[in-house]
C-alpha cells in the first residue's frame, strides 16, 4: 500500500515523494516521512488517502478495499455533467480518409444525429457505440464476424 502511495504521489506531483542525494539521505526521508504535501486541483479525500498511504507505520495505512473506495467516491457521486451536455447539445460526424488522394470523406449511412461515444477501428473493421447504447458495424463480413447474424458486406 505504501508504494501505490508512492505511485499516486508521483502522479499528482509529478515528482517522486522521496528523493536524496544518496542512498542514506533517501532512507532517512522515508523513514521520517519527510516529502512535501500534495498541491494541486485534487480533492480532500485524495490528498488525505495519499497522505495516510505513505504513513510509516504499515498498521496505519489503509487497506486496498478502503483506498479504492475513497478513489471511485467522487465518480459515484453525481452523474458526468459533461456527458448529459454532450448528449443533448451536439451531434457527430464520422469521417474516413483516403489516403491515396488525402481527402476526408463522411460516412454514410449513419443517423444524422447521432452522439458518437467510443468508436474501434481496424484496417477491415469497424465498430461504434452511440450515447443511446446503439452499435453500428460495418466492414468485412465474409465469415459474419460483424456479428450481425449474416455475411453481407456492410
């Protein structure tokens, strides 16, 4: 649990918590705790899980259950705004490219509304999600690995 501490503190701070001139300096930092606290747009609860991560004592630091529950806390929450917003208020386009003329064509055949929310692509398929849980595939089919129960081409 003390090196999740370290790997979070790390990623927060973008700076190791502990570090030393030489190998006796850095063992003196951690085992007086000696780094400094986390800045930054971070909540309370992270800061404070960081902090209580990198204690000493390993009696003291909370277990991995009570870690990622203070890490999903703010996740469960309330809802992503900013998912509601993209929902309601914009729409997607989809583009391919042609490489050989270097010219950006749209997709066709897709509802004109719709909200694009994750999309995977490879050189013979691809696969789309839509906010509204819709998925699109399209792509070689020979054998009905669209998985749309024939093997048209689509």
């Amino acid at each position: 649990m003390w090196a999740l501490g370290c790997i979070l503190y790390e990623m927060t701070c973008l700076q190791k918590a502990f570090e030393g001139e030489n190998l006796p300096a850095l063992v003196n930092k951690i085992m007086t705790c000696q780094y400094a606290p986390v800045r930054g747009p971070y909540t309370t609860e992270v800061k404070v899980l960081i902090r209580e991560l990198l204690q000493l004592d390993p009696a003291a630091r909370p277990c991995a259950a009570d870690a990622l529950r203070v890490m999903l806390r703010p996740q469960i929450r309330a809802p992503s705004i900013s998912s509601q917003l993209v929902r309601r208020a914009t729409r997607s386009t989809l583009y391919k490219l042609d490489p050989s003329s270097i010219i950006l064509r749209p997709v066709e055949d897709l509802p004109k509304k719709i909200v694009i929310k994750k999309i995977a692509v490879s050189c013979t398929h691809t696969m789309m999600l839509s906010f509204d849980n819709e998925v699109f595939a399209w792509g070689w089919n020979n054998y009905g690995q669209l998985g749309l129960g024939d093997t048209a081409e689509r």
